[in-house]
C-alpha cells in the first residue's frame, strides 16, 4: 500500500499523477466518511467529487503542518456540514434535518435492509447531536487518534473524548431499547 | 433484564452499498471535470492578468507621464479634479470588467489576488 509521503513526492513531481494517487489512497475512506454523515449515496457522491476538487485547487498551498489524510478528512467534514446546514438555512431545524437522515436511510436504493442490526445500527448513530456523531464516526470507523480528530474538528481533545464516551452510551441504549 | 448491546457484535458493518463500478467512475469523472476547469482557467487568467497590466500600465502612465495626456495643462491648473476624472473612469472600468465577471472567475481572481504580493 503507497503511504502518504509517496503521493507527497508525486504531486511534487507531477501534480496529476500524483492527485491519481491521492484519489486511489483515499477515495474510499473519505466516501464512507461523507456517506455516513450525509446517508444518501447522491449526496455522497456530490460531495466527495466536490471535495477532490477542492483538494486539487488547493494541492500546492498544502502545509505539510498536518498529514494529508488529516487535511483530507477536515475538508470532507467541512463539505458535509455545509451541506447540512444549508438545510437548517432553508428555515429546517437541526431536528428536522435529523428525521431527514432517518428518512434517507430507510428509503435508499444503496441500503442493504437484510442486514437489520447494521441499519438499526447506524439508526442509533443518526440520533446524536451532530458533534457526537462526526466524533463517533471517525474514532469508531476510521479509528482516528483524538489528536487527529482534534485537528479536524478545532476541538480539544479532552472535549473529544468525553464526547465518544457519551455518544457510545447513547448508542448503547438506543440499541438496547429499541 | 434486557441484554445490554455489545460493540463487538456490530463491529464495523455498515448497511451502506454504493452501485456497481462506482469508484472507478469517480476517478474519471474527477478527471474530467480538472481537465475542463484547468482549459478554461488558462485563457481566462491570461485574460485577467493582460486586464490588470493594462490598467496598471494606464495609471501609471497618466501619473508619471502627464505631459503626453492631452488635457496636461489641466494637471496644473486643477489636480485634484483631474485626479479624481482618472480615478473614476478607472474605477468605472474596473467596475464594469468586475461586474460582467463570471462568479467562479471572480473567486479565482480573489484567490489569486490573496497570494499577490503587490496587492498585499
């Protein structure tokens, strides 16, 4: 598996060849990411290309203070909450916009609704405040260090922790009474 | 008493499926749209940099070279007056060439001008 700083000498080389790799390395964990925030597999996919796009306008201004992966995910957090809240600013509440993820999981034609325990599974994700849930995703699923996650959120990382003990709770309960 | 749920039976399945070839797809259509962007970009910033020599060029000609401005005597006579016709059909233009810019061209513009030591 090609690391980071391989893709680093591409780009500096060549920058195309080099964004080839990125894209290799990277798409599918960024796609799972936007795609476990955002539910719906069009938006997903709207997202993750804006979100390659970014990052290729942006390749020669990239600070080497954090690693690619890092920088990579922030973009893609950042993509998909100004997704989401362009739904609150069209007069939606947080609530709302919530019952919309719900709805998009259960009416999806790139869900898999044999496999109950996983959809009830992301069901109970769904219904943490959003904060929780970005901090469940990416110390859950992309087993990212609190460091890391720090440098994506702008959250400390104390907060962070005491965020995924809560949000583990939450789920633990919803799984457990529903 | 209801069994308490445990992590390690769920793991990390997730219901999600995206449809058949997706990924490979996306890589080309990413390509695609870079390779589009990157033809338009190189006229468009030739057309703004040419854009914004001449009108550096024009200024600094009526500011260093009043003589050859036809109206020079007025320079004299009334600086602050001609000073500010310069300023504002500049500007007039200025406005013109910023208003009838597409908005993702303007974006870039601004993105450029923000790395631009002379506009800094």
């Amino acid at each position: 598996m090609i690391n980071e700083d391989k893709i680093r000498e591409a780009c500096a080389s060549d920058k195309e060849r080099g964004f080839k790799l990125l894209m290799e390395h990277f798409q599918q964990p960024i796609y799972w990411h936007i795609r476990r925030l955002v539910v719906a597999h069009e938006d997903a996919e709207d997202i993750l290309q804006e979100v390659f796009i970014r990052v290729f306008r942006h390749l020669d201004r990239f600070r080497e203070e954090s690693s690619l992966g890092t920088w990579m995910y922030r973009i893609a957090t950042n993509e998909c909450l100004r997704f989401l809240n362009n739904r609150k600013e069209q007069a939606v509440s947080a609530e709302e916009v919530q019952e919309e993820l719900m709805n998009k999981l259960m009416a999806s034609d790139y869900v898999d609704y044999d496999n109950a325990m996983a959809v009830k599974f992301q069901q109970a994700i769904l219904s943490l405040p959003e904060k929780q849930r970005i901090v469940f995703n990416l110390r859950y699923y992309d087993e990212l260090d609190y460091e890391e996650i720090s440098r994506i959120t702008d959250t400390r990382a104390e907060t962070l922790k005491v965020n995924y003990h809560y949000a583990k709770e939450k789920i633990k309960e919803y799984m457990t009474n529903n | 008493m209801e069994k308490e749920f445990d992590f390690k039976n769920i793991g990390k399945q997730m219901p999600y499926r995206t449809p058949d070839g997706f990924f490979d797809r996306m890589q080309t259509q990413v390509s695609a749209r870079i390779k589009v962007e990157n033809r338009k970009k190189q006229p468009r910033m030739k057309l703004v940099i040419a854009a914004t020599l001449a009108a550096a060029a024009m200024v600094l000609g009526l500011v260093f070279f009043p003589a050859a401005n036809p109206e020079a005597g007025q320079v004299s006579s009334n600086p602050l007056l001609v000073a500010t016709d310069i300023d504002c059909s500049y500007s007039d233009a200025m406005d013109n060439f910023i208003a009838e810019m597409p908005d993702d061209e303007l974006e870039e513009w601004v993105e450029l001008s923000e790395y631009d030591i002379f506009m800094n």
